[in-house]
C-alpha cells in the first residue's frame, strides 16, 4: 500500500494532538511471511494468546504502549451502524466532497469502503484549496487504513473510522492501544482458521512483538539510527533474509522459558512507563468488534509468577452490553488482575503450571516421537 508521506505543516498539531503522529513513516517494507504464520498458527481465539511450549504469551496493551507509543486510558471508540445513505453524509461532510464523487466511490468499492489511493486525492485537493480541518481528517483517516486498522484489501479503509476523526478535538481522547489491541485480535483469530489464506491487521506491531519477545527467532537487523524517544518498532528493520515457516516451527517447538524475553521494555521505561491499566481484565472493544484481554494468562510479561487461571468462560459470565464493558474499562481500577505474586526471576510459574497446560493444549506443531524431537533451545542465538 502506498504512503502518504509526512503530514503538511499546517494540519501536523491535529495529527500529533491525535496521539497518532508516531504511526507516521513506522511501518515495516518487508513482512517476515513465515516468522508470522508460524505464530499465527498457535493462536487460540478463547484465550487471545499464543500456546507455546512454555506455555503462553500475548501482546498486551502495554505491548502496543511500547511499539507505537498509544495512549491505553481513553475512551473505547462508538459509532452507530452505517448504510448507503449514512455512509455518503459521513463522508460528504467531513471531507466536503460532492455527492456523486462519493457516490461513485462507495460503488466502486462495493459498499461503505473507500480506496486509501482516493483518500490520497482528497487529501491533496484540501491542501489545495486549504481546508486544513478537511485535510487533517483525510490524513487520519488514511493513516490508520494502512496501519492500525488495515484490511485484508490492503487498498481501502472503513468509513465507520472516519468517525474517529469529525471532531478533531476529541481524538486525542480515545484509548488507541485497546482500539488496536482489538482489531489485531479480531484479526489473528480469523488468521487461526485453517480456511484462511491472508492476515489483515498491523503487521508492524505483530512483527516487532514477536522481535522483543523472541529474540532468537526470525531474522531482523537492529537500527543504527534508533533512539528509545522513538516507538520501540522502529528499532528494527527487516532485512531480504526471511525465515522458512518450517524453520520457525522447528524453533517453536524446541522452545524453553529462558530463550522468551518476558520483560523486554526494561530501558524504555523512561519514555514509556508502565502503566496499571495493562493488567485490566476484560473486554476491550473497538466500535462493535469486542475481544477479552486476559493479563491473568500472561503473568510472567508483567513480572509475576504464574499461576495457573481459571477457564475462559468462566472469567466474564453473560454477554455483557456496551454500556457495561465502557464502565469496566473507565472503572479500571476495581477490574485488575488480583492477587499477583511478585517473581523472583523472571519467567517464574508455578510448578503444576506446564502440567496444567500442557493437558489442556497443544503446544507442538510437528508431529513426531517424543525421541525424535530436537533439543530445546536453552540460550539465545
């Protein structure tokens, strides 16, 4: 997909005071394919995680506070349903475009979609006539389709979005972290199915997960020009070296907690500290699109011991409304993960843990005799 390119001077305080402006010029040129499908393939949509031999692990919202730097506290985003209509006098309002342009538009892309390349040519046409309020929108909107909300297309975005941005002033106010935290689930459980043939979503942020996280598996290059006032993404860079998905099942299932870079954003810290809202449990939500975030499962990225958790269904009964999951979430600090054991060392469980999971998953991907397994990897490479 193409880039827009840095915003223009006269709309960059709208972009930054979004708290979208380090998205700008983040993005990875080459995906790593079989690094990312050989994670996708161990994802399990009951529990948001990945099931690994070590058990499991995620990304988290403190995760994408630290990739991308997003604000986690704000408001989850809500817009009402569109159709035809709806759709036209969203777009004709906020982008001030005339009635048949965007009429032709949502047909060329078959609904209430347009094309990033058309978001392009608004984008310019406002700079033009110098309707910067316009142009901030169309930027916006265009930057998260080609990263945080990115489809399977690759070449158009949502206009339930552009919602995000009629009131420019409000769009600082959003938790951009939950609301990319949820799109990203939503996205790896669809790319869990055995029927699915492409992942939509942020690969930028999957990918430099994986990068802290793993930092044996794959291949990637460190930036020499990176300084940690950066996104902690933009410390790497994908090189023509690609890993094989053979290759990567082969490390993952010789994999053993020491190789696992639990806590990787120790010397990040002072530029983004750790916040208490990432150890929140329960529903996150972007518009209708609801996923669980479930800390309690992933204990060991925050520095605790872990314990073995309680069913997935078991933790949230019913099928709670938006009103409700909106006062979970601002009453955060009632709905942390409770009882938390401080480790010692890091990567600590305890001890019925692996028994425990490893009777309830299946955490090997080849299929082979116990005797025939390769070795565990017990060192970085």
């Amino acid at each position: 997909m193409s880039k827009m390119g840095a915003p223009h001077p006269r709309i960059l305080p709208a972009v930054e005071l979004s708290g979208l402006a380090a998205l700008i010029g983040a993005s990875y040129d080459t995906i790593d394919k079989g690094l990312l499908c050989a994670f996708v393939e161990r994802w399990h949509p009951e529990t948001n995680s990945f099931h690994l031999l070590v058990g499991e692990l995620t990304i988290t919202l403190d995760d994408v506070s630290n990739l991308l730097h997003h604000p986690i506290m704000g408001q989850f985003y809500t817009y009402p349903s569109l159709n035809t209509t709806t759709t036209t006098d969203l777009l004709v309002d906020s982008l001030r475009v005339d009635r048949g342009v965007v009429a032709a538009e949502t047909r060329h892309c078959r609904g209430g979609h347009v094309r990033l390349s058309w978001l392009r040519e608004m984008y310019e046409d406002a700079c033009t006539r110098r309707q910067w309020t316009v142009a901030a929108r169309a930027y916006l909107l265009h930057l998260v389709g080609c990263t945080i909300f990115a489809d399977k297309s690759a070449t158009s975005v949502s206009v339930s979005y552009l919602g995000l941005f009629v009131d420019l002033r409000h769009t600082g106010g959003y938790s951009w972290a939950a609301a990319t935290l949820t799109h990203m689930y939503e996205q790896l459980g669809d790319g869990s199915y055995a029927n699915t043939r492409q992942l939509a979503g942020y690969v930028t942020l999957f990918s430099s997960c994986i990068y802290e996280h793993f930092p044996s598996i794959g291949h990637r290059q460190l930036r020499d020009a990176y300084v940690e006032d950066e996104p902690r993404c933009m410390k790497y860079v994908v090189g023509s070296r690609l890993s094989t998905l053979a290759s990567v099942r082969m490390q993952l299932d010789s994999l053993c907690v020491g190789v696992v870079q639990w806590i990787p954003y120790e010397e990040h810290r002072a530029v983004r500290p750790f916040e208490w809202i990432s150890l929140f449990s329960g529903y996150i939500r972007l518009r209708v699109c609801r996923q669980m975030h479930f800390p309690e499962r992933v204990l060991r990225q925050f520095g605790y011991i872990q314990c073995i958790p309680s069913h997935p269904t078991t933790v949230h009964h019913g099928d709670p409304s938006t009103s409700d999951i909106d006062h979970r979430w601002l009453d955060y600090n009632a709905n942390l993960v409770q009882g938390v054991v401080l480790a010692a060392d890091v990567g600590t469980r305890v001890p019925a843990y692996l028994e425990w999971f490893r009777s309830i998953s299946h955490p090997y991907i080849i299929q082979m005799a116990e005797d025939d397994r390769p070795p565990v990897i017990t060192h970085y490479g």
